[in-house]
C-alpha cells in the first residue's frame, strides 16, 4: 500500500535524535525520500537505512542553498532544528540571545528561502515548522528568549502561508508540549534537583506524561501530506492539554 508521503521528497533538519528523527522514521514509513539533516554526524547511524543522511548547519546560508541545490526537488521541508536557551532576561547573555536567534529564527529565513524558488516553480510545496506551545500561547518560566524566538516561529509560518498561498505552498507549525527528547533528558540533568525538575515537568501537563517524539511526528506526517491541503497558517498544538 502506497504511504501518504510517496513520491515526495522531505528535507528535514536537525534529523540527528529527537523529533526530528522521529519525523524521518514516520516520513520513510509513508513512503517518502527523506533527505536527513543535521549539523552533527554522531547519530546518522541510528537513521532509518532509507533516509539519505546529509551534515546540515541551519545557520550556514551558503550550506542551506547547496543541500538544495544538489537535490532535484524538496516536496516538503521541516524546520526542526532548535537550541533550548535556560534562563529569565537577566539571565539571557548577549551570546545566548543571538545564538537562540541563529539557530530558532534565522535558520528558518534561510531554509525558506532556499526552497521556496523550485516550491514556486512547481506550484507546490509544504513547509512544516517545529515551534513551541511555550511562545505567544503560554509562558514557562526561564524560557525568555526560547520563547520569544518560537513566537517568531509563529509569525514566520502566517506571513509565508499568506504570502505563498496562491502558489500552491503551504506552511504550517507545530508547537509541542513538553517532549521526552535527549536534549530534554540532558536539560533535567543539568538542573539543580533533576528527580524534582522532572516531576515538576510532568506536572504541568494535564494528561501527567511527558509527550513522545512519534506523537509530534504524526502531526508532520499531516501537514506534509495532501491530507492537510486545506491547511496553510496553522499552528497544531501537540502538548497532551499543556497550554490549556
Ligand atoms: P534535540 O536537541 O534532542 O535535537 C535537536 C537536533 O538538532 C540535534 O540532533 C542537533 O544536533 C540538531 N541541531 C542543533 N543545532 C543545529 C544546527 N545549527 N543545524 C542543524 N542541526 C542542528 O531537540 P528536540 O527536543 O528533539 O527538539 C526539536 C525541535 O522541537 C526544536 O526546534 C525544539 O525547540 C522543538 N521543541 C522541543 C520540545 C521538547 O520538549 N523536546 C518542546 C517544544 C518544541
């Protein structure tokens, strides 16, 4: 039986670990040719076999334009790529303020940038971005610049939808909750009392579990498919009751 992504060719970023290789794996199971990308190589190796694997740093304008280039065409394209910086305003130094913007917001600018001219060209294309419910829907606490970049995420994905809508493109988010990811993992054992952060994490999500990467992958697997073909400017929210 023909998946719902076959035929279609997925460029997705920060693919290594995590929901974005989640999205590989739920996107090689609907049958599309997926492209994986990521600034690191250490986890190519855990990638579906399928998957074309490919070093990617968002941030590199020139690296962004070539990994387009040297593909036929990107059917659909999946920001998630992203760096979680910890901290209230005060504790957001200037080097962190700008490296959350790189990688969250910028990277986004030049990725779209990169595919929308053949998108265009062949009056078709899906954008799929990975934000977060902690932007303009809810606050979480030391997440200042985390949040104002998602935020961004979400303005980003409304301009370019209604910008492009009558080019046959559409661009969507994402906004997770709290996601048992390695970089959440790595985030809970840096904290001063991890059993505790870990509980308090749990906590805050009505439906007391912490969301699976695959969970967030089932809504790529929408919004990249023609089954969302009405869908341009949404933001799906996947967060088991978080931001309620
Ligand atoms: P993760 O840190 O586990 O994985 C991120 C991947 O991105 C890594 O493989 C990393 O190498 C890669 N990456 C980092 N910088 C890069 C760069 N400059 N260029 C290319 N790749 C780069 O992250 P995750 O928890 O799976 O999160 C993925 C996305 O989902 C992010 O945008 C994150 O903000 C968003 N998100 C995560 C959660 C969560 O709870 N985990 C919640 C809401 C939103």
């Amino acid at each position: 039986m023909a998946g719902r992504l076959a035929g279609k060719t997925c460029l997705v970023t920060g693919a290594g670990q995590g929901i974005g290789r989640a999205i590989v794996e739920a996107f090689v199971a609907e049958g599309a040719s997926v492209i994986a990308s990521d600034i690191s190589d250490a986890h190519f190796g855990d990638l579906p076999r399928e998957a074309m694997a490919e070093r990617l740093d968002v941030t590199d304008a020139a690296a962004a334009s070539a990994i387009v280039e040297r593909h036929a065409r990107i059917d659909v394209l999946v920001n998630c790529a992203g760096y979680v910086a910890v901290g209230d305003i005060l504790e957001c130094d200037a080097a962190d303020f700008a490296r959350s913007l790189r990688i969250n917001v910028e990277s986004i600018y030049l990725m779209i940038r990169a595919v929308l001219p053949g998108m265009r060209a062949r009056r078709s294309g899906a954008i799929v971005n990975i934000a977060s419910v902690v932007s303009t829907t809810m606050a979480a606490r030391r997440r200042f610049v985390y949040s104002a970049t998602k935020g961004a995420v979400l303005a980003m994905t409304r301009s370019i939808a209604l910008d492009f809508v009558g080019d046959g493109i559409r661009c969507n988010s994402i906004s997770p909750g709290t996601v048992d990811t390695p970089s959440l993992a790595e985030r809970i054992g840096t904290s001063a009392e991890p059993e505790r952060t870990r509980a308090e994490m749990i906590a805050r999500q009505p439906m007391g579990r912490l969301g699976q990467p695959r969970e967030i992958a089932a809504a790529a697997v929408l919004l990249a498919s023609d089954e969302s073909a009405f869908m341009t400017g949404a933001d799906v929210v996947v967060d088991g009751g978080c931001a309620l």
